[in-house]
C-alpha cells in the first residue's frame, strides 16, 4: 500500500529519510509508490542544495547518491518543480517521461548539474511553463538523441518559447542550457549513393558497405535516434529488428536503437506552417502599423481642429471688445 503524504514538510521529511537509508544504493532500492497528489511544491526536493526552505550549498550531501525510482508518482497538481534534481549526481530519470506536468509553471534549473540524467521527456505537458531557464545546464550524459527530441518537440509546445521570446531564440541552447545538433543523420558521402541499394549498414539496408547514414541517398534520411512523436511517429524500414554494434557506434549511441525512415510529410508541413505563421504576422503588423498611423492622423487632425476652434473664439472675443469701443 502506498505511503499518503499529507503536506510539503511530510514529502521533504520523509525523502530525506529515504535517501539517507538507501544512500549510494538507491538505484537498486525499488520504487518510491508514494500519493504526492497533496503537494504542490517540489523545488529542490532531490538537491543536495536546499530544501523546501530554500537554497543552501551542500547542506544535504546525501542527496548526491541519491537515484529514486518515482515515475508512478502522480504530480497533475505540481506547479512548481525548480531545482528538483539540481546537482544529484546519481539521479537517472527512471519513469519521469510518465509524468502529467500540465500545471507546473516553473522548471528552472530542474536538472542543472544531474551529471547521470538521461531520459526522454520530449512528451511532456508544457501548457503552463513558463520558467524553464538552464534546465539541463550540467546534465552531462544527456544524450544527443534525447536532446533532439526534447528540443524538437518543447521549441513547439512551451509557452517559454511563445510567450515573444522566438522563434528566433534556440531553446535548446540558450534557454535549456544545451547544444542542438541534427535531429537525423544525413551525410550522403558514401561512394555507393545513388546507386538504387541501401548500404549503409541500418534497417533494411542490403549491406554496410557504407558508414552508417552516410548512403542517405539509397535509404532516405536516417534518425539518429526515434522520431519524436510531434514530427509524425515515422514508418519503421524494412527489415525491422535493431542496428548492428558499429552501427550504433557510429551514431555516437550505446545500446540497441530502432532506426525510423523520416516523416517528409510532417516535415513539410513544419516548413509550410512556418511560412504561412511568418507571412501571417506580417500581414498583421502592417495592418497593425496602418491602424496606429491612421490613429495617429486622427489624434493630429482633431488637435488641429481644437486650436482653429481656440483661435476663433479669440477672435470672436476680440471683435466684440472693438465694436463695444467703438460703441461707446
């Protein structure tokens, strides 16, 4: 049966409970199956940097080693997750790509300095965000594939990235704290291209004749890591199965990856969506500028008419005083 928490103080409590008795073995501890759905502030809840009272430099070294399994925790109520996992050089991100993260506004620095993070959470909920600044600044071993996805997917959805600071802002590097590279492999160099045969070495490939994704010619573009789902899940080529040894070794990837054909249609569609939204604004700010100008004639013509009104009441004024001398 899972543990309720009740409030902040109980979830800080008995966390810093938890990680000082598992300790350098936590990974192999098991499952926190907690009910967190009561509290609503997780900042600093897994730093060795402060607590929920705020930052203090290594004033909870414990949390260092600490690498908790918590993807069952249900935080549809979190608002503000600022450095959770700040400086935990031990926490994964086992399950976390499970998370509704709808309500919280504030990620910043979330994994800054989370030296062993590597999860994929290109999926989540981004509709409050709006603090995301140097979330991974230090997360070291995130990998090249999971930096793709994220960026691709959050550059879209974040309403950081909305909110006028793009789109010519890079998310990933500036805003995120990490360096964008090619979300797929494209270098087209083997001398076997355009030859009708896929020899690049990946999924129904007909040999490795080829550095892997270098024969894109004959294979179509090839992924470095799976589409993120906001581009199009893509086709698996033909073959299925996983890529070879040197072909992962070649992408810079450790481990079995399935390879996905490019979404050229989602693709597309990015590009074309982004010319009509570019072509869009334009046409709005030039009618918008017009309606300012136009605004702005009014204002003038009407100042025009209050000083001709003014100086006819002078003279008005002044002819009465004449008549009613000459009068006398």
């Amino acid at each position: 049966m899972s543990v309720v928490i009740e409030s902040q103080k109980q979830l800080y409590d008995d966390v810093d409970a938890w990680c000082q008795q598992a300790g350098a073995g936590a990974a192999d501890a098991g499952a926190l199956d907690w009910d967190v759905t009561k509290v609503y502030d997780f900042r600093l809840l897994f730093s060795p940097h402060g607590d929920r009272l705020g930052f203090a430099r290594d004033s909870r070294p414990y949390m260092a080693t600490c690498n908790p399994d918590i993807g069952k925790w249900d935080v549809t109520r979190a608002t503000n997750m600022r450095n959770m996992f700040s400086g935990n050089s031990a926490f994964t991100g086992r399950g976390l790509s499970q998370w509704d993260t709808a309500r919280v506004g504030s990620m910043s620095f979330m994994f800054s300095g989370a030296s062993v993070f590597d999860a994929d959470i290109s999926g989540w909920d981004l509709t409050r965000a709006s603090a995301m600044g140097g979330m991974f600044t230090g997360a070291s071993s995130l990998s090249d594939c999971n930096k793709n996805k994220i960026a691709e997917a959050w550059t879209r959805k974040s309403k950081y990235y909305q909110a006028g600071r793009g789109p010519e802002l890079n998310l990933g590097e500036r805003a995120l704290g990490f360096q964008v590279g090619p979300a797929w492999l494209d270098t087209d160099a083997c001398m076997h291209a355009m030859n009708g045969l896929c020899q690049d070495g990946g999924d129904g490939a007909t040999d490795d004749a080829c550095p892997h994704g270098a024969d894109v010619s004959d294979c179509g573009k090839r992924f470095a890591c799976a589409a993120p789902a906001e581009l199009g899940s893509g086709e698996l080529l033909e073959g299925g199965g996983e890529i070879e040894g040197g072909a992962a070794n070649a992408t810079g990837g450790g481990g079995d990856e399935v390879m996905y054909a490019a979404p050229v249609g989602g693709v597309f569609l990015l590009i074309i969506g982004s010319v009509v939204g570019v072509v869009l604004y334009k046409r709005w700010k030039a009618k918008r500028d017009e309606l300012d100008a136009e605004r702005l004639r009014a204002t003038q013509r009407k100042s025009s008419m209050q000083r001709r009104e003014s100086r006819l009441s002078e003279l008005r004024a002044s002819r009465a005083s004449v008549e009613e001398a000459e009068g006398e």
